[in-house]
C-alpha cells in the first residue's frame, strides 16, 4: 500500500519485490511460497506507528511486524525458518520517505539502493533475525551486505 505518492516515482514496489525474493532466496525459501505487506508511508505516519507499537513518538526509517516469533534463542545463532507449505504470511513493513531521504543524502547513497537495504533488513526481521546482541547483529549485518552484493549494492556498513 503506498500512502506516499514520493514513493511511486522511486518505482517501490519492484524495489521491494527484488529485495524481498533477493532475501527469501539467499536463504533458500522460495519467495512463492511467502507474502509480505509493505506500507509505503511518510514521517507523520511512522511516527505514530512508532508510537503505537514501540512507545517511541518520532519517526523511524522501517518497522516490521513479523508473523510469528521466528528468534534464535542463542545468541549469534540463525533464527528457525519458516517452512513452506505453512502460514505464507511472514509479516508486515512500513517505510518512510523523509526519514529514508534523510539518511541516504547523509550516507552519499541513492534513494532506491538505501530502500532496498531498508527492505532487506525488515524481512530479515520478518524471519527472525535481530541486532540487539551483538553476536546476532554481526549475523544479521553479513546476511544483508550478502543479499545486497546479489543485488549489486556497495557494502552500507
């Protein structure tokens, strides 16, 4: 669903097609066996979600809503994923568009190759993956510069 029309220029929905069948790929899931919601949204929007789920009232650059718990109880380890042939619904994301303007401009990149890093990292979350210690960021952090190399995207770290 795009809420934000800024977003249709960049062509999103291909984007994140391409960057969610990349991430469903890598780790050997077939990408028809699974379906994701995307929200294509602004600052004010992200906000609020923020808000809502997460207790924090300023805009974020993509949240994720996964399914299920899909979390590695061990640190550093790969989460347990989904089979196929069950639920096909991995979650949800919702993106902003100042926020990802925001930091692409900072960070020397374009729109679309930071949005696809953006989509990438909220699948992996989808899936269960996390950066909150340090073994599993460092886990997670190689996924998407893996995913993002089959994309033909630079390193974002």
């Amino acid at each position: 669903m795009i809420e934000d029309r800024r977003w249709r220029a960049l062509e999103l929905e291909a984007l994140a097609e391409a960057s969610a069948r990349a991430t469903l790929r890598h780790l050997d899931l077939d990408p028809k066996a699974f379906e994701i919601s995307l929200l294509a949204c602004n600052d004010a929007r992200i906000a609020a979600l923020n808000e809502d789920f997460r207790g924090k009232p300023q805009p974020t650059n993509v949240l994720s809503w996964p399914s299920e718990e899909r979390g590695a109880g061990k640190a550093g380890q790969a989460p347990a994923l989904p089979s196929e042939g069950g639920d096909p619904e991995l979650g949800d994301i919702a993106i902003a568009y100042e926020t990802c303007a925001r930091e692409a401009e900072a960070g020397g990149k374009t729109l679309a190759d930071h949005a696809s890093h953006l989509i990438v990292h909220a699948v992996l979350h989808l899936l269960g993956y996390d950066h909150i210690r340090d073994e599993d960021a460092t886990l997670m952090e190689a996924c998407e510069v893996a995913i993002l190399g089959k994309l033909g995207i630079a390193d974002p770290y």
